[in-house]
C-alpha cells in the first residue's frame, strides 16, 4: 500500500460509531497525530486541505477547522494563510551552547535549548557586521530562533564571510537546525576560535525583532553581541541575540580554544 493511500486509510475508523465520549475535534485531532508519529506526514509536508478533511471524514469544516488549530496551538503544525495547514519541522536541541547559557533553578545545570535555522542570505553593503567582517567582505547572514527550555525565544543574526565559511554557506538549512555553529567552524571549516568576545547592553528592539519575538511593541530586552576570533586579526564571525527580559541568569565561560560553541 502506497503512502497515499495509507493517509486515506487513517481516517476511516472516524465513521465507525463511537463510545469514547470524545469531542469530534478530539478524534480528528488524535487522527492526525497517529499520521505524523507514524510518519505518514513528515516535518514539512501539507496536510490535507480543510475541504479534503471534509470529504475524507464524516465532520463539518468547522470541526475541521477547530481540530487544525488544536494542533497549530500544540506547535505540531504550522498554518499559512492561502497556502495550507504544513507539519511543523522539529526543533533540535544543541549541545554544549556557549553564547546563551542560561542557570537553572538548581543554580549549576545549563537549560536545554532548541535551535531552528528560518534565513540564510548574502548581506550587502554596511551593516552591524562591517566593523568586524571589513568592507569587502562576502557576508552571509543566517537567522535562528533559539528556545529556552520552552520558556522563551531568543532571535539571532549570525555573520560571516561565506568564502571563509563555505561549507556553513552550503549546509543544507534543514542541517542547521540545532546545529553547533562554533563547532562546526573548528572541525569542518578547520578554523580555530581562540577568543570570542561578548558585548550586552539593554536596548529597545525595533518591531522586526518584536514581531520575531512575538512581545509587545518597543520592548526593552538584553542585546548581546559576540565576536569570534581566530588568532588576534581574523573575525570569523559576528553575531547578535536579542532576548527578552526573563528571569534567567545568563552565564559565560572562561575561553578556552577547545570549548564548543553555539
């Protein structure tokens, strides 16, 4: 039995009569996530459109439409408007984080956090980024939601030379989900970090970051720059997070050139 055909096949037990006592949306919702968990829909793919739903079970859109936004609240998939209801890719936690370090409650444990790679362009003429990657320079830009222990978001703006960095240039994004950029510069790209500085001011975030972030306009929050070195002249990188107010401790390391890095 092919893949579409196992889809289709999901939904017939919903015409079977009930005693669960569940809610409709309840069953199709449930439905669903069998098909994901059982990688009918993988991360990415369009589930059936609401119209489909309708003529595949025994609901009206409107249950439909209720079960759909269940799941895009519970974060399984990702609604776009005109387009479609998609599985939602998976975040990857990162191992080993330098930059956004973050104390638990026992004081001493780092909190797990989740990366997910949304933007990768070429960045043309002055920005942030010229002062440490020069003029002349062909930078890339790859921006990253960084979840914190499903407390909350930091949004990031990583800058490089894409000559330099070639290989993070042509990784496939959805390999840098979770994906430790500082070590993946010192093994693949074969270039050493020997210091990296960090910079944190409070700042006012303009609304890009506000609607990246989704808080209230003109929030103040920390905006904390770090810069990459390999020897005392080379930037191999330049990179911003903006992070809302929490009440988290943030702590940074001592540098060494063997620890990892976010």
């Amino acid at each position: 039995m092919n893949t579409e055909a196992r889809r289709i096949e999901i939904f017939e037990g919903l015409r079977q009569p009930d005693r669960s006592g569940l809610p409709k949306y309840q069953r199709l919702t449930n439905v669903l996530v069998d098909g994901i968990s059982r990688g009918l829909w993988r991360p990415g793919d369009r589930l059936p459109a609401e119209e489909e739903l309708t003529e595949l079970t025994p609901y009206s859109l409107g249950t439909v439409q209720r079960a759909l936004r269940h799941l895009a609240e519970q974060g399984l998939v990702v609604r776009q408007h005109g387009l479609g209801s998609f599985v939602a890719e998976m975040r990857r936690r990162l191992q080993d984080p330098w930059h956004c370090r973050f104390i638990g409650d026992d004081g001493v444990s780092v909190l797990p956090i989740y990366t997910k790679a949304i933007h990768r362009i070429e960045v043309t003429g002055k920005g942030s980024w010229t002062k440490y990657l020069g003029a002349g320079s062909r930078v890339m830009r790859v921006d990253r939601m960084i979840n914190v222990n499903e407390e909350f978001d930091i949004f990031s703006r990583f800058y490089a030379d894409r000559t330099l960095l070639a290989r993070l240039w042509n990784t496939p994004m959805e390999r840098l989900h979770g994906a430790n950029f500082k070590e993946l510069i010192t093994k693949q790209c074969q270039l050493p970090i020997t210091q990296i500085t960090h910079l944190v001011r409070v700042e006012r975030f303009d609304s890009e970051v506000c609607g990246m972030l989704e808080v209230p306009k003109n929030t103040n929050g920390m905006f904390m720059r770090a810069i990459a070195n390999a020897g005392h002249n080379l930037t191999v990188y330049y990179q911003e997070f903006f992070i809302p107010p929490n009440n988290r401790s943030l702590q940074f390391l001592e540098q060494t050139p063997s620890s990892p890095g976010l």
